[in-house]
C-alpha cells in the first residue's frame, strides 16, 4: 500500500499538471526574489541619483562661497561667468542674484547679466527668483523647486536650487 501510494505521488509530481505546478512556484519564486533583489538595486539608485545631484549643486555652492572669500566677490563673478571654468561641471553651474534679484552671474545667459528678474515667472507661473531672494534674506540658505530650460538638453525641465547668501550676493546652483 505505501509503495502504491508513493508510485502515485510520483505519478502526480511528474504529470504534465504537476510539472506545470513546479514549473509556476518556481516561477513565482524567482520573480519575487529578482523583484527583491532588483527592485531594491533600482530604488536605491533613483534615490541616490536624486540626493547626489542635489549634494552636486549644494557642494558647487560652497565651493563657489569658499571661492569668494578667498579671490574677493569681483574675482568670483567674473569666475562664475565662464562657461568652461570651475564652476560648471556636466549640468550644474553656478549663477548669483544680488539682494534685489539683478543676475550678477551666469555662464550661459549673458543676456541676463544686469537684469532685474524677481518679477519673472516661470512656466507654471511661480516667481521663483522672488522666492530664491526672499528665502535668503530671511533663511541665508535653502531649496527652491520650479520649471527652466536646461541648457544642455534645451528642454523645460524640473529644477532645484540651493541657494546661499553671501555677503551682497546670493549663490545658486541647480539640479535638473
């Protein structure tokens, strides 16, 4: 009887039904286990990316703050200004405001050196230069989030800023 039973456990096992029932746990088995492995592997990368663009934009910001009190704010400006110096690297450059929001630096926008743009919106319509100013008055530092051309792909994109005042001027660095 027990060899009986056993022959048709067997049976069942190694029928197209029970193979097809291994053949699905093993299944379900590896797409959890890739989904843990993997999925863990590519949410930690997103997160990463995120975080270490915006530690890129901060880390330029106080090289750039360093920079100045070192070299002086006119050596700074004129630093700040050249598209192949040391303040731009891949899709981060550093720009500075004064306190009234005038641009007093930016590598790739001469066209906004002098210019006053605290009244300027951006395609959502937030006044993000007026908040940028205004936080650093009040803060001295801090984030702001809002819409602009990437100068490197041409495209609107999402963009945050870190910002710091420094002495007259406030010091921006942004991350797409």
């Amino acid at each position: 009887m027990e060899v009986m039973l056993l022959c048709k456990a067997e049976n069942n096992f190694f029928s197209k039904e029970g193979t097809m029932k291994v053949k699905r746990i093993f299944v379900a088995a590896l797409v959890i286990l890739l989904a843990g492995t993997f999925g863990h592997v590519y949410g930690k990368d997103t997160a990463q990316g995120k975080s270490g663009a915006k530690a890129e934009a901060k880390a330029m910001v106080i090289k750039a703050e360093e920079f100045v009190k070192e070299n002086g704010k006119e050596e700074a400006i004129a630093e700040f200004n050249k598209p192949d110096g040391q303040f731009v690297k891949d899709s981060f450059y550093v720009f500075a405001y004064d306190l009234k929001g005038t641009v007093i630096a930016h590598p790739f926008r001469p066209s906004l050196m002098g210019k006053n743009v605290i009244n300027e919106r951006d395609s959502q319509g937030k006044l993000f230069r007026k908040e940028i100013v205004e936080k650093a008055k009040a803060k001295g530092e801090g984030w702001v989030d809002y819409k602009y051309l990437n100068p490197a792909t041409k495209k609107e994109k999402s963009k945050t800023t870190y910002f710091k005042k420094v002495g007259d001027m406030i010091i921006c660095c942004g991350a797409y």
